[in-house]
C-alpha cells in the first residue's frame, strides 16, 4: 500500500513538475480541423493561418516576421553593449552574433549582415584562449565562422590563416593525455563539427580526410574503452560520459555525438557505422519514456526536459539522421512520436532560446518536415515562431544571457529567420 502510494504521490508531482516547465499549447494543431458546426468561412480561414490558399507560409505570416526580426535585432545590438566583453564563444559570446549574421546575410543576401558578421568574429578573435577546442565553447568556432566569413568576403589569405589556425588545434583533440571529453559542448565532436562546417561552407579539400578521419577514430576508441569499462559491449558498443554522467541529449551527450558520425561529411564506413552506430541509437530508443520523451541521462528516470540539449527535441535529429542512413521506418515513426510530445510541452517557460528554449524546440519542426514534407510540422514550427513574436510577454524566466545565441534573443531571431526558407533551415552549430 506504501509502496503504492508513493508511486502515485511522483507521478503527481512530476506532473506538476511538467506543468511548471511548459505552458499548455494553446493552438489548434493542423490536422484537427474547426470542430464547432457553426465555424463559419471567416473562422475556417483563420484557423488556416500561416498557410496562404497555396498552403505556403503567407506573405501576412512573413511580414509579421520580418517585422518582429528586425524589432530584436535592434534589442538585441542594444543589449550587447553590456555584454562580457572577454565571451568569445560561439554558445553565448560574441562568435554566436557572428554566426546570425551569417545567417542573416545567407537569407537577405544584405551586404551590411555580412560586414556586421565580420565586426563581431573580429572581436571574438581578439580575446581567444586556447583552452578549448570546440566549435560551441571553444577556439574553433571564432576561427571556423571567421574562415567562412572571409571566404564570403574574398579575403583568401585571411581565410587561410583561420584555417590554418583551425587546424593547429587538432594536436589538442587528438591528445590522449588531454582528457578531453567527446561530446558537442567541449569536446571532440564540437571539433568535429567545426572541421565539417568549414568544409561545407568553404570546399571540401579546406580540411583534409585524415584530419577528420583521426578525429572520428579518437571519438570512436574512447567510446569502446568506456563500453567495455562499463560492460556494455553487447548493447551499447560505443559509450560515452561527461562530469562522470552518462548523457543522452544532443549538448552533453550520445545523440549529439551520434548525430556527428553520421554526418556525410565525417566519413565514417558503412559497417561501422552499422556495427557501432546503430546498436548504440537503439539502445538510446529503448530509453524512450511512454510520453515520447527521453532522459537526461542513463542514470535519470525523471521525464521533465523537453529541450534540444536535453530530451526528446534533440534526440529528434538523430532518429531522423538514423532514418535517412540506415533506411529503417521505425526512426522515423519515433521520430514522430518526439514531435507529438514537443507539440505538447515545448513552449517552455525557460525562455524563448535555441537550447533550452521555444526556438530550439520549433527546429525539431523544421527537421520534421524537411524529411517528411508533410504541412503538419511545418505548420506547427510556424506556431512555435507566433509563439516568439510575443517575445518576452509570457512572463518566461529571463537568461544569464539574455542576448546571447544559444541561450538568448540572438537564438529566436535565428530561428524566426528560417520561416523565410523553411527547407533550407538548419539549426546552427548543429545542423550541416
């Protein structure tokens, strides 16, 4: 009876705790249709927006887009003036701005996006560390974004002085004695990352296959050394742990780290990537809550974040990516079970950001449908956006970074600026 009690007395409270975390979905979803017989035409119009009688985004949409885009960006610039002036990283810093306006530039084809892109790595270069290697938190973001930049700019010799520099830090990733972890964050997959992002947006002989190939077999021998450690060969052939905890999502963890070998780009072989890959991506499956979401972690049994770093919104991209490889429906249709739970817990009272935030959450849309293309999720990534245009007004908690990319203002401009292509969007500093 005890026992019993107890059970239930959790389940209430972690349902509170769901509660407290997400605000209750407050839109119609795409597929139900006007319910009430006397909808009239008026009504039956509205419940159609953002979609125009083409079922594209419409133009009122965008507009209203566009316009919301350019009050934060003002905010946004504003607010920086105070911003740490030392914070050079891609995650919250001054690479992170960088990179919007790269994207800016990418969608608006403004020459004055790509000076302000340039302005901002500049000043990220000038206050490298050398302590870190990644792309997100490290020296390799500013040099990676700061080559593509230049790249952009015609500037050849700066390019290649970036990517010269880039590629000096591989001694660090690939040092044994450096106790490096592998995840996105810190470790070597954010390297990774930054060698596979230069090579798409710069060419692909910018970084060599035998750097990419030693950083990927450094990823893959400390992931069979901890398996085997751990024993869990047999399930879980690669394994991998940050701060000594064992992380599913995308930031610390294994999808994050799943995601970047199977990228075209890393080149890994198809029978490893069946034989060490896979098994490990199912294991991660058969982690899966019945709501659709995943832990936080191996030793975690608490269904509470629904984030890109961690949860279901991160995990999403690696099922798609595992779909799109090994040709097998049931990454899909898990996939799909991700997107109902986002649907209904993903406007996140955290705030409004790419990493534990709306936006970031609105981007397992935008996956959704790109390998889909069924109007459902773009629909519902287009809501998540209206969600955003009332930026600020939810009475979400405010971020020690408040305009920052990964955490901030910088992150929803981002992402409201995919609407304008949504089968091109890409989450940043994830995405390829």
């Amino acid at each position: 009876m005890g026992d019993n009690m107890s059970k239930r007395l959790k389940l209430i409270s972690s349902d509170a705790e769901m509660e407290e975390r997400s605000f209750p979905n407050p839109y119609p979803d795409c597929d139900q249709g006007v319910h009430s017989s006397t909808a009239g035409a008026e009504e039956e119009e509205d419940y159609q927006e953002p979609f125009d009688a083409d079922g594209k985004v419409s133009s009122s949409f965008q507009k209203r887009v566009q316009s919301k885009m350019k009050d934060l960006l003002q905010q946004m610039e504003e607010g920086l003036k105070t911003a740490d002036p030392h914070d050079f990283s891609t995650y919250t810093g001054w690479t992170g701005i960088a990179l919007l306006y790269l994207q800016l530039h990418r969608v608006s084809q403004e020459a004055s996006h790509l000076q302000r892109a340039l302005d901002y790595v500049k000043r990220a270069m000038r206050v490298l560390n050398g302590r870190k290697v990644t792309f997100l938190c490290g020296d390799a973001g500013p040099l990676a974004v700061a080559a593509v930049v230049h790249h952009r700019l015609n500037n050849d010799a700066d390019r290649q002085d970036c990517l010269t520099r880039l590629l000096q830090l591989r001694r660090s990733a690939l040092d044994p004695d450096a106790d490096l972890p592998d995840e996105l964050l810190y470790g070597r997959a954010g390297f990774l990352f930054a060698l596979l992002y230069v090579n798409k947006e710069v060419g692909d002989d910018a970084v060599d296959d035998d750097t990419i190939a030693k950083v990927v077999a450094a990823i893959l021998e400390s992931g069979k050394s901890l398996s085997a450690e751990q024993k869990k060969t047999e399930r879980c052939p690669l394994l991998f742990e940050w701060h000594k905890k064992q992380y599913l999502g995308a930031a610390h963890g294994l999808a994050g780290i799943f995601f970047m070998l199977m990228q075209p780009g890393a080149k890994v072989p198809g029978d490893v990537l069946s034989d060490l890959v896979r098994p490990c991506i199912d294991y991660v499956r058969h982690k899966k809550f019945r709501s659709g979401n995943f832990p936080s972690s191996l030793s975690n049994e608490s269904d509470r974040l629904v984030h890109w770093c961690h949860g279901a919104p991160g995990v999403v991209h690696t099922l798609l990516l595992a779909h799109k490889v090994f040709k097998e429906e049931k990454y899909l249709k898990e996939a799909a079970d991700c997107g109902e739970l986002i649907w209904q817990r993903g406007l996140l009272r955290k705030g409004y950001g790419i990493c534990h935030g709306t936006a970031g959450n609105g981007y397992a849309f935008l996956a959704l449908f790109k390998s889909t293309q069924d109007r459902k999720y773009l629909y519902r990534a287009c809501k998540f956006a209206e969600w955003c245009l009332d930026y600020g007004t939810h009475g979400c908690r405010i971020p020690d970074r408040p305009y920052s990319l990964f955490e901030g203002m910088a992150g929803t401009i981002y992402y409201l600026s995919e609407m304008a292509d949504p089968l091109a969007s890409r989450f940043p500093a994830f995405e390829l």
